[in-house]
C-alpha cells in the first residue's frame, strides 16, 4: 500500500524572556547631601538639626520608593 510522505516538519526554539516593566527598574535618586558639601563630608554634610530632619526625610522618601518598585516586582512575578 502506498502511503505519501509527510511534509518535514521544522522545529525552532525561540525563548522569549519577559522584561521587568520600566516604571519598576527606574533608578532612584541619589542620597541627600547638603548643597555644596564635600563628597566625604559625613551625613551628607547636614550640620543643623534641620539639615538631619530634611535628610531623614530625603532618605525615608527613597525608602518607599525601592519598596514600592520591589513589591511592584513581586506582583509582577506572580505566576
């Protein structure tokens, strides 16, 4: 009996790697330092209480922005 020969069959291997959406990777701002202080002045150079509040401030704002990028990945990882 004659039985016709299938088509070859081409099989290709594509792996496609999702990517993190950019909002999530953004880079954050550099730490606080106080305008015009040496680059190894301590604490940023803050020399006044108000100077350590505004950097505590500075430093907790880019805190909570890597959180939100981290749980922004976590979400986005979800299976």
């Amino acid at each position: 009996m004659f039985q016709p020969k299938e088509p070859p069959v081409i099989v290709r291997t594509v792996v496609e790697k999702d990517r993190v959406p950019a909002a999530l990777v953004a880079p954050i701002a550099p730490p606080w330092r106080k305008p015009g202080a040496p680059a190894n002045a301590r604490a940023g150079g803050a020399e006044t209480v108000d100077d350590l509040y505004t950097r505590g401030d500075a430093n907790e704002s880019r805190l909570l922005v890597c959180t939100g990028q981290i749980n922004g990945v976590r979400a986005w990882d979800k299976p």
